[in-house]
C-alpha cells in the first residue's frame, strides 16, 4: 500500500486515486505508454461493488466506465440500467487497474497494471464498510479479493472452475464475492458452452442488484 493512502480521510483517499501517475514516475515494469487516466466510480456508503480487470481504450478515451459492448452486457447481466449503473452510491466501479494498460502485439488489452493493486486498493476496501457484495470480473480480481475476504481458492483453480465454483464463495456472510467472467463479446463461446451461467448464476446476481442497488 502507498505508505500514506491508509491515513487519508476517504474523499482525499478518493481525489489522490484520481491524480495517481505512479505507472508513469514509480513504474514497476515499463512505463505506461500513455498519460494516466484513472477511471473508477466509488462512493464511502456503497454496498454493492463491481472489481472489474481494467479500463478499455473507449473508457480510456471517454472517461466512462464500461461504456463500451462489454458494459452492455454486463448491465443485461445485472438487469440494470445506465442511470442506476453510473450511480456511485449504488454501484462502485474499482478495476484492479485503474487506468487503461495499453494493448499487447496482438492489439488485445494487456492484464492491469501492477501499481495499483499494492497502492490504492487496501485502503480504498479499508474505507468502505458497507459493501456487501463483490463481483469479481475476471482471475486478477478474483486472485486480489478471495484472500482478501478469507476464502481459500483451491491450487490450480482456473477462472471458468471458479465461476462455477461461485458457491464457496458467495453463500456466506457478508462481505461476499461473486466470481465472473468477463462480459466480453469474445466469451460468447464460453456462455454458449456453459449454459448454468445464465440459469443458475444470473438469478443470484440480479437478486443481488435488486436488493443492493
């Protein structure tokens, strides 16, 4: 953790995520290759958060989250619209990387940078006491948050076993986690091939939006 996040009041907490460009001056691998964006959505009060990998290049360029196919889908998944979605104090939006990482040789996006997880986000978690649930997008936020919450991931578990092991570990107390894949367009194969996602684990999550959102 940056050694002064964990002693901010959450709205200083909040603003210096906002103006972070320690992947620019303190970068751990090669610098980013563009100026620093920080795109996230939080507020101290929320009960209900979507750990997403990292911004896009469209949310790059917008400043929006998920404003993009994937959001799309991702609020078909949550039978939730734009209004309640974009609003912070129903719904935090806190990608293990809070700036787009740039695109890898083959144009697709590369994993969040590895600033931001040590810096920013046990203090930002440390700072919101009323979430409930986690959905966790993707294996680096599961990999950040399953530990986090004390729920052991059994070795050699990948992301599509940890979907679908989404029991052990959503059905306990709060704070829980509710593991996903990620909404892109390209894991339509996936969906197609694993139909209990859409019968099984999406009435849990949109009864988690109604009741927390």
């Amino acid at each position: 953790m940056d050694p002064d996040a964990d002693a901010l009041p959450f709205p200083a907490l909040t603003e210096a995520m906002r103006r972070c460009r320690i992947c620019v001056e303190r970068p751990r691998i090669a610098p980013l290759p563009h100026e620093p964006r920080p795109i996230f959505q939080v507020d101290a009060g929320v009960r209900l958060v979507i750990a997403s990998q990292a911004p896009g290049i469209r949310a790059h360029v917008s400043g929006v989250p998920f404003q993009d196919p994937s959001g799309v889908r991702l609020r078909q998944w949550m039978a939730l619209d734009e209004a309640r979605f974009y609003d912070p104090r129903r719904v935090a939006i806190l990608p293990m990387g809070f700036c787009f990482p740039g695109h890898d040789a083959q144009k697709g996006d590369l994993p969040p940078r590895p600033e931001c997880r040590p810096a920013w986000h046990d203090a930002v978690f440390a700072g919101l006491p009323a979430v409930e649930t986690i959905l966790a997008i993707g294996l680096h936020a599961i990999r950040y948050h399953a530990p986090r919450l004390g729920v052991p991931r059994p070795a050699g578990q990948g992301l599509g076993e940890t979907v679908a092991d989404w029991r052990r570990y959503f059905e306990r107390p709060a704070p829980r986690m509710l593991p996903m894949p990620h909404p892109s367009w390209r894991n339509s194969a996936w969906l197609k091939r694993n139909p209990w996602f859409e019968a099984e684990l999406l009435p849990v999550l949109r009864a988690e939006v109604r009741r927390l959102a």
